[in-house]
C-alpha cells in the first residue's frame, strides 16, 4: 500500500520507539562520530542487536495487526558525514534499506502493514539552531542521501529533529523533487516555537507556500506529550496551519532540549503513563502518527498498543442478565493466582453473582466487542461502602482494564457524593492497590483458617 494511502485509510499508525539511545544506553556501543549508528549494519553484533529491536517494536504493533512505521538508521548517514567516516565505497543509506526490507520480509501477510521511511537529519547539532544550513545550502547538502534513500526503495521520506525553518525549507525543496511521500519533524519548546525562535504554524507555512509538492505533514518529535500539548495550545499558534500536524514521536522527559542535551543520565518514564500521555494529545489534536523517541524501547510501544485498544473498551452498569458471566469472571480470576481447589467451597457464595446482587448494588463492567473482561461492585454496609469485587479476566490481567474499571469507580463515588471507599484485598492485589495510592490500614482474618486479607482505605 502507497503510504499516503496508509494515511488516509488507518486511523493510527504507530512508529518505532528509540534505537539511536538505546544502543547506547543497553548495549553500551558507542556510535561512530560521524554516521552514528549507520555503520552497525556492517558489524555482525551491532547489527543483529540492532534487529532485535526492531523487531520488538514489530512484535508490540502486530499482535494488534496494527501498522507500524520503522527508519532507516541513516539520522546520520549524509554524505559529507559517510566520506569521513571513510565508508564512501559502501551504498549506506541503500544497505540500510535492505537491512530494514529483509527484515519486513520475514512477517509474510504482516508485512503490508509495515513501512519503512527513510530518515534524514540536518548537517550540524539537532539542538543547535545556530548550525543551520540556509535553505539553499541544505537543499544541496541533503540532495545526495534523499536520491540514494529514493532509488533504495523506501516508502516515504522524513526528516527528523529539525531544529530551523531554514534547513527544513532547504530540505523540503530537495524532497519535493521527488514523486514520493515526505514529512518534516521539528523540535520544539514549549513556548510554540522551533529552537531558532519561528513559531510553528509560521514554519508550516513557509514551508507550504514555498514548495511546489507539499510534504503529507509535518510531525513533532523528542519532546514529551506534555510539552507537545503546551506548545499546540500557546496563543502563538492559534492557526489552522497546526492543522498539518500529523504526529508526535515523544521522549519521555518534560525537560527543554538544551537540559536534555545537557543531561548526564536519560529521564525515564513509566511506560503506562506515557502511553496515556501519548494518547491524551492523539485524541485532542487529531494526530494520526504516534511513536516514541529518547527514553522509550518496546515496553513504551506495547503499551500504546494496549492503551488504544483500551478505547474500544466501553463501561457500562451491569444488568441482572449479566449474573452468570460475571460469576464466571469472578472464579476464573480467583484460580489465577492457584488457589487450592477446596477454598473455593468456602468462596463459592461470595463468588457467585446473583441478578439481585446487581439490582441491589453498584455493579459496572468493561466489555470488548460484547465480551465481558471484568467487573467491579460496591456494597452499602453499616461501616459505610465498600469495594467488594473487583475481578479481571486472567488472560486480560496486567492491560490496563483494571485501571479502568477504577476510574469509574471514582467518578461514580464523586457523582453519589462518596468521599471514601474500603477495600478487603486478595493478598496478590496489594500492589494494585499501593499503586492507585490507597492507603493500608491492616489485616483482617480471613474466613480461610489461618490466612488474613489486607484492609485498605480508598479516598475518592
């Protein structure tokens, strides 16, 4: 499929999380002073190591059958930088398309949905909008690579971390040349603007006005959602141009680029956060393309997988006819944790959902496509109201459903005016509930001779 196709006919498309950072920060491989890690594909360690992980990020995205988009590894593979590090006999940027291609090969009917773009960076430091080529200078410089990333066969085209309106410019005429796909990836500040100061509708706009074939839009990457979100909502950028926005590659740091570019150890994000970060600016700009930069691996990636099929989860109030599947919940999720079979004797009434149990208490459940995943209920005692069920199909535990089902609790709790929930846990439930920040309050004894269950207090 041609990628601006992709474009229109997926409504997310995912990309690869770091490579570039993490070869560094995992394998401890120190990049080529030049073409950074271009080279690795000449090396058989460096290069397998390198697969791995870009087959990680494929793993997260096609257990989904989600499109991905991986780079070539050429951020730095211009020729200025391929003659000094003395490889000018080796087709760089067009091993390192075939080096991606093989591996797109080995996912068979998988492998429509994954696209490869070639990368591009600009000449000098990325962080350093006074080492900018003019727009005429980088249509020249950049020239060589964009042909040799063309005729290799890539998909599209994409510069990255562009941190002037003039190198960009250059590098859109260049591409423009070109009956190929190509988006442009600026680093911004929180302010609204590029590094070298022009506000980002205003670069859009030159861009747009001066190049005769347009590129299919413009992403932002290396900054955090958060700094994402302030800079698309400044006053500053209050146009239609930010319209042409069509993703984000966020790192997982809030720090401005020069303090990362300074910083001697990476800040790292819980993947979960990011991921709802990463979607929370999705939803509210419409972005299409969404993927990871420093600070992110595959765990990031698998987590914006889950988090996106989180949205197709839909909560709603259990109905007495939801009684036999819910009790079902209710015993599978108990035997996950290996119980021996004889306490389920003891729990079988506590564990079976009768239709007047819904109709006489707080009953929601979280359903996917008509397949109940799990539950929660909250009961009504003279010690005030309690959490008593909160259960999650096996196969589902650990995907966030849980989360869900807590947060509508709260907002249940906050509609009928509960200021504070208690909670009798499952001893393998304790660090769900550390997590949510309920507070311990103790044990209690169990109605299993010699177990005790842990009491927590839950503030809305």
């Amino acid at each position: 499929m041609d990628f601006s196709q992709a474009l229109t006919d997926y409504p997310v498309i995912i990309t690869e999380g770091a490579i570039i950072e993490r070869l560094k920060r995992e394998c401890n491989f120190e990049l080529d002073p030049y073409v950074a890690n271009a080279g690795y594909i000449y090396n058989p360690a460096q290069k397998q190591k390198m697969k791995n992980m870009y087959k990680q990020y494929i793993y997260a995205t096609c257990v989904k059958s989600l499109p991905i988009v991986l780079f070539t590894p050429t951020w730095r593979a211009s020729l200025e930088r391929i003659r000094q590090a003395q490889i000018l006999d080796r087709d760089v940027n067009l091993d390192c398309f075939r080096f991606l291609s093989e591996i797109r090969d080995e996912y068979e009917h998988y492998a429509e949905k994954i696209f490869i773009g070639g990368l591009i960076g600009c000449k000098g430091d990325a962080y350093n909008p006074e080492e900018a080529l003019s727009a005429a200078e980088a249509e020249i410089f950049h020239s060589y690579q964009i042909e040799r990333l063309i005729c290799a066969g890539v998909n599209f085209l994409i510069a990255e971390t562009l941190p002037s309106v003039s190198e960009a410019l250059g590098i859109a005429k260049a591409m423009a040349v070109f009956d190929k796909p190509y988006i442009l990836g600026f680093v911004i500040r929180d302010n609204g603007t590029l590094l070298d100061s022009t506000p980002l509708h205003k670069a859009i706009a030159l861009i747009d006005e001066e190049v005769d074939c347009q590129p299919v839009g413009y992403v932002v990457n290396c900054v955090h959602p958060i700094t994402f979100k302030k800079a698309l909502t400044n006053p500053i950028n209050s146009s239609l141009r930010i319209e042409r926005i069509i993703g984000l590659l966020g790192n997982t740091s809030t720090k401005s680029p020069e303090e990362l570019d300074n910083a001697v150890n990476l800040e790292f994000e819980e993947p979960q956060a990011w991921a709802e970060e990463m979607l929370n600016v999705k939803n509210e700009f419409g972005i299409k393309i969404i993927g990871g930069c420093c600070g992110t691996n595959h765990h990031h990636i698998q987590s914006l997988v889950v988090q996106l099929a989180m949205h197709d989860l839909e909560i709603r109030k259990a109905v007495a006819d939801d009684s036999k599947v819910l009790t079902q919940i209710s015993f599978m999720s108990k035997r996950y944790w290996n119980y021996p079979e004889q306490y389920f004797e003891i729990w079988k009434d506590e564990l079976t959902i009768t239709p007047s149990y819904i109709q006489n208490n707080i009953v929601y459940l979280a359903e996917r496509d008509g397949q109940v995943l799990g539950y929660f209920s909250l009961v009504q005692v003279d010690e005030g109201f309690w959490l008593e069920h909160i259960f999650i199909m096996p196969k589902c535990i650990g995907k966030g459903i849980g989360s869900k089902l807590i947060a509508t609790l709260k907002s249940k709790c906050k509609e009928l005016k509960i200021d504070k929930v208690n909670i009798l846990s499952d001893p393998n439930a304790k660090g769900f509930y550390d997590k949510l920040g309920a507070c311990y309050l103790g044990e209690s004894p169990s109605n299993i001779e010699g177990r005790t269950v842990s009491i927590y207090e839950f503030n809305v």
